[in-house]
C-alpha cells in the first residue's frame, strides 16, 4: 500500500519488496526466528532465576534478530543488483524513464520498508516471549523484584558530584601533592594541569576520582545526588494515585487510604491491622504495583581492602539523615547493610527520601571492623567502571524495545546501501564478501580498535591524527634501531586504524547491555544513531557508490 503510488523510485521498491517475497527471504527469517527465540529458554534452564533468564534472553535474542537481519540484508542487497547485471536484466530497467540513482535509492528504499516489518514482527516476538518467560515463578521476592523494577522498565542513571568543590580543584590537589612526591613527571609545584603528558594527566584523574570513592575504616563519606526531582514527582502521583484506588475500591477514608501507602513505601504510618483487613487482595496488589513502580535503586559496586575471602563487606548507609533501611525498634542500633565486593548491588531506596531540592545525600560509614571480626582498611566505590548510582523509571520497557529495534534499523539501512553499492560494482560473491567485512568490522569496532592498542602498543588518542602521526613517527624510530618486527607490527596497526577510519563504529550505538539491564536507551542515542549511520556514512556511502556506478560500463554497445 505504501509503494502503490506511480513514482519510479517507489516502482523499483515494490519490485524490490515482491522479489525478496518470491525468495523467501522474509519467511526464511521469520521461520528462523520462531525456532531460536524459543530455544533460548530452554537452554538456561529452570533452575536459574527468573532474572536472569530474562536478562540472558533480552540480550541473546536481541543479538539473534540483529545477526539474522544483518546477514539477510547483506546477502540481498549484494545480489539484487549484480545478479541483474549479470543476466542483462538491469538494461530493460534502465531504457525505461529510470536513472541510476533512482535504480539504486529505489532499491534501498524496499530493503530498508522490508527490514521495518521484519523487525517489526521481532520485537512483537521478543516481547512476547520475554513476558512469558517473566512470568515464571520466580526464586523469592527479590527475584521478582528485580524483574518487575530493574529489567522491565527503563530506567535513569544519576552519579554522585564533590560537595562544596569542583573537580578541578580536587585535580589541583592531587597534583600538587604529586608534584612534591615527584617533579620530574609531574612538574615543579604550580605547574598547570593542561601542560602534562596524557599519561600523567590520566593518572591524576584516576587517582582522585578513586579517592572521592573511597571510604576508609572508621570514617564515614556523603555523596549527593542531584536531578532526582523527575523522580520525586513521579513517586508522588503514584502514591496519589493509590490512594485513590483505595478510596474507591476498597471503601478507605482519606486518612485511611494515606496511612496504607506510607506503610506500603516505608515512611512512617499509623496503619491499624483492621484498616489492612478491608483491601481485598486483588486491590492490594494492584496498589502495591502503582506505588511500588517508581520506587529508586541504589546502585553499590564496592572492593575491599583488604579482600574478604568471603566477599563481603559491612557498612552503614544513612540517606537524608535517617538510617536505612530503618531500625526495627526505635531504640535499637542502625543495621548494618552487607555488600557483596566486585559485584552490584541495587538497593531498593523509597523516593519519599529525596529532598525538596531533588537530591538525595547519601552518607556511608565503614567500620573498622565487620561483625565477624574481620578488618576493614578502606572500601571502594568505584571497581572497575562501576560508581554509586541512584536509578529511577523514566520509561517503560515497551519503549525500551522499541528502541532497540530502531537503532538497529538505521545499522541495517547503513548495511543495504553498502551491499547495493558492493554488488553495483562487483559481482555478487565479491560483493556479498565485502559487505560482510563491512559488517563484522562494524559490529566488532570496539574489540578491534581494543585490540589494535594492544598490538602496537601506543596509547589512543581522541585525535585521529595524533594517532596517526604518532604511529608513523614511531614506526621510523623503530625502523633506524634496527626492530624490524616492532616497526611491523607498527605499520599493521596503522593500516588497521586507517581501515577502521572507514566503519562506523556499531559498538557506539550498542542496546543489548542497556535493554537487558533496564537502563533507558537515551533519546539523544537513537538521534545520533539516526544521524552518524542513517545519514551520515548511509549518505558517505551513497554518494561514493553512485559516483562509482555512473561512470561503470553496463552496455556496450557493438556494430
């Protein structure tokens, strides 16, 4: 119906569309993806908890859909138009009204409507699964929690910032102690920041961002968490909203009703026994899902020092000056909260504890000792990539998915303008091959580029040609020492970093990990997706490709 109209660009998509039809190409991936997604499951495992079933699902199944659709996409855009090359069918095309940029942008525009639906039939597939397998019963009350709250919901990520200081001046600190301790790589005392080494620079601000995240035995740290106002809104018109619901399904007062939801988000209540016995069950949960929805995660990654052989580690966390979780008596002592080390730990945290001005200050205290006896030195809050996090629902999981699937869209629009451009120019297995290089390189830029560091060993830059002159210089160093196997490896990387100059990096633009974990996929992603690889290298390519094929000798005319 899209394509019904007159005009050749949308003739060719049509025909596009009906020759993958007569291929079966949409059947075959459907049909394969009936069969996998299912299987996923199955290989977990029952005895696994639901939260990780669904984690592993989100994340394997997403990939899947993208695999599937990337190979489908290459392979017909690479052969639709050097197959009509090579059976002579493109001349009665082009004698028609028709140039070549409409030929070729005709094409793409049916590969691209194909892969819309395609995906549009995964992701009604993957949520329906997703949600099946959601409804398993679950471990205990964290298990379900963890579904329900931390995996199918899109959720905002807030950090901590230094409280009465700047970065900056917490950078100059740390220098300046450092350029006591050591002048020679540092500097004399004074000497500004901006003019050290980027090793040296980063060291410094690796060092003082590991101080602000550490807590030493005996000693107690705040860390403030600003911008949660969105959340303190949105935890308020869920409390109202259930208390509505009380009101009017279960015949509660005001009062009554008010009294329930504090106890139900765990702020001081008058709640009587007999008020609880009115809600029927079937209300109850239904006001326990509303007001526990925008509950907030308190994310704690921390590394002991020393490490416990038991990997846990003791300390006490106050938030908005009241400890938490709150003492089971009035006057007994403040708990202690036990983490486990290196490993995250999300802490369901009532927004009712974020203050008027949207922050919530979080003071952790470490003992010198846990319960059992054993020391605790210090404890980090920053292990490996991992800070203090606060988590809040800014979305629901439905438009999480959503999307996911079109930002692998845009990945599969970039993928059929080079496999049309491959097979305008090459004949199809040499097409289809390059495609494919184009593809892998793309989806595995990350590793590739990780691994390029490590293979040459010179230190990244953010300035491509800092990079590459810094790779030319050393590698004429090498050359006049003698290293010839070092200057090798040199000149390899170069080649390497010039070849990836030529990918979009795919890894940017990475949704499997944020989907599975129920972080929100930012808007301002999906908009760069769409810009640096809807637009950008789909239109770098485009241009390229056309120029190419212009000037290509189709016909030869013979007398």
């Amino acid at each position: 119906f899209v394509l019904r109209p007159g005009h050749p660009v949308l003739g060719v998509a049509r025909t596009m569309v009906e020759e993958s039809l007569r291929m079966g190409v949409a059947l075959i991936f459907i049909i394969a993806m009936l069969v996998l997604l299912p299987m996923l499951p199955l290989i977990f495992g029952s005895e696994d908890r639901v939260t990780y079933m669904v984690q592993r699902f989100l994340t394997y199944s997403n990939m899947i859909v993208a695999v599937l659709l990337g190979l489908m996409t290459v392979l017909l855009a690479a052969r639709t138009v050097s197959l009509e090359i090579a059976t002579r069918q493109i001349h009665m095309t082009l004698t028609k009204p028709l140039g070549r940029v409409q030929y070729l942008l005709g094409k793409w525009l049916g590969i691209v409507l194909l892969n819309a639906v395609l995906l549009i039939v995964a992701g009604i597939a993957t949520y329906g699964f997703t949600m099946a397998i959601a409804r398993n019963p679950a471990l205990n009350d964290l298990d379900r929690y963890a579904v329900d709250r931390e995996i199918l919901t899109a959720r905002l990520a807030q950090t901590p910032r230094p409280i009465d200081t700047s970065w900056e001046r917490m950078y100059a600190n740390v220098l300046k102690e450092k350029q006591l301790a050591d002048p020679v790589r540092f500097g004399e005392v004074g000497s500004p920041f901006a003019t050290l080494a980027d090793d040296a620079m980063q060291e410094i601000i690796a060092d003082t961002v590991s101080r602000f995240y550490t807590v030493k035995g005996g000693q107690s740290q705040d860390f403030v968490i600003s911008g949660l106002g969105e959340a303190s809104a949105a935890a308020e018109r869920a409390a109202v909203q259930g208390r509505d619901l009380l009101v009017h399904e279960a015949g509660l007062t005001r009062d009554q009703a008010q009294d329930y939801v504090n106890a139900a988000l765990g702020r001081p209540s008058d709640l009587t026994i007999e008020t609880a016995e009115q809600v029927p069950a079937d209300t109850r949960d239904q006001v326990m899902r509303i007001v526990q929805r925008e509950v907030i995660q308190l994310s704690l990654t921390p590394a002991a020092s020393p490490k416990p052989e038991n990997l846990n580690t003791e300390v006490f966390l106050k938030i908005k000056g009241q400890p938490w979780p709150p003492p089971q008596a009035p006057n007994a002592p403040p708990p202690r909260t036990r983490l486990i080390t290196e490993t995250l730990n999300e802490l369901p945290v009532p927004a009712s504890l974020i203050n008027q001005q949207g922050q919530m200050v979080i003071t952790i205290t470490v003992p010198d000792a846990r319960q059992d006896g054993f020391e605790q030195q210090a404890v980090r809050f920053n292990y490996k990539d991992a800070v203090i996090e606060v988590f809040y629902r800014v979305g629901s999981f439905e438009s999480n998915l959503a999307k996911a699937l079109t930002i692998v869209w845009f990945k599969l629009a970039f993928l059929a303008m080079v496999g049309l451009m491959a097979g305008s120019l090459l004949s199809f297995p040499v097409a289809a091959m390059l495609a494919l290089i184009v593809y892998v390189a793309a989806a595995a830029s990350g590793v590739i580029n990780e691994s390029l560091d490590s293979y040459a060993g010179f230190a990244r830059s953010d300035n491509t040609w800092q990079v590459i002159t810094g790779t030319v210089s050393a590698f004429f160093s090498q050359l006049g020492n003698g290293d010839i196997y070092s200057a090798l490896k040199l000149l390899l990387r170069l080649i390497g970093e010039a070849f990836m100059l030529l990918i979009p990096s795919f890894g940017e633009f990475n949704t499997h990990r944020p989907l599975s974990a129920g972080h929100v996929i930012d808007n301002r992603m999906v908009a760069n997706a769409a810009l640096k690889i809807g637009i950008i290298w789909t239109g770098v390519v485009a241009i390229i490709g056309l120029l190419l094929f212009n000037r290509k000798e189709i016909a030869r005319v013979q007398v």
